[in-house]
C-alpha cells in the first residue's frame, strides 16, 4: 500500500492512477496532517507526498515518520516543484528519494520500485 499526499486535486488523480495501473493500493491524502494520519492508520508500504501543502509540508511530514519508532523504516519519496537537484533539505529530513516535477509516471514507478521490498514469490 501506498499513501500519497498531495494538496492538488489533478496531481493526487494522476499520482492515484499511475500508482493504481501499476498494481498498487493506494490511500490519498490532500495535505500532511491527513497523510500523517493515513499513515499511523494503513502502516503504508511507501509514502509518496509533496512538499509544498497546507497544514503541514511534505518536510514535516517526513520528520514526522521519521521521529516515530513505528513508522520510521516506512520509505518517504518527495515530489517537488520547488526544490532544485541537489537540495539538502531531502536528506535533511531523512528522505529516501526526491521526485522533481514534472515528473513522468514511470519515473514514479521506477522510484516507488526501487524502494519498495521485494514482493514474495
């Protein structure tokens, strides 16, 4: 499962049905209060969230797993229109990958692939 965070309704759709064509379960959220809730709720294999939202920022939201022994090895993907390669506020807050947008789908599914465990056989 997947939990999206993205406060643009167009974006979140898009983000939703690459991730969903993929074979992915997918939660959305419109902001990172509500992702943070998503995710202490659904224990998310991945979050994939935006930086730029209202009520908390897709940085805080990260810090927020991350300072949470229960949610702390769940991977966090930024996508960002407003960050610019090499941006250290990534690792800063304990990112796993940085999307910088626009992004294609499939560059979001190399990247949710890439960061997701192996699937049994």
């Amino acid at each position: 499962m997947i939990v999206v965070a993205e406060d643009h309704e167009d974006i979140r759709f898009v983000l939703q049905r690459a991730l969903e064509r993929a074979g992915h379960q997918v939660v959305v959220a419109g902001d990172g209060a509500a992702a943070l809730e998503a995710v202490r709720k659904h224990r998310p294999d991945i979050v994939v969230t935006d930086v730029d939202m209202p009520r908390m920022t897709g940085l805080d939201l990260c810090r927020a797993i991350r300072a949470d022994a229960g949610l702390k090895h769940i991977p966090v993907v930024l996508a960002s229109g407003s960050m610019l390669p090499g941006d250290e506020r990534a690792a800063e807050v304990g990112a796993n990958a940085t999307l910088l947008k626009p992004f294609l789908p499939a560059q979001l599914l190399a990247c949710v692939a890439a960061l997701l465990p192996p699937r049994p056989a």
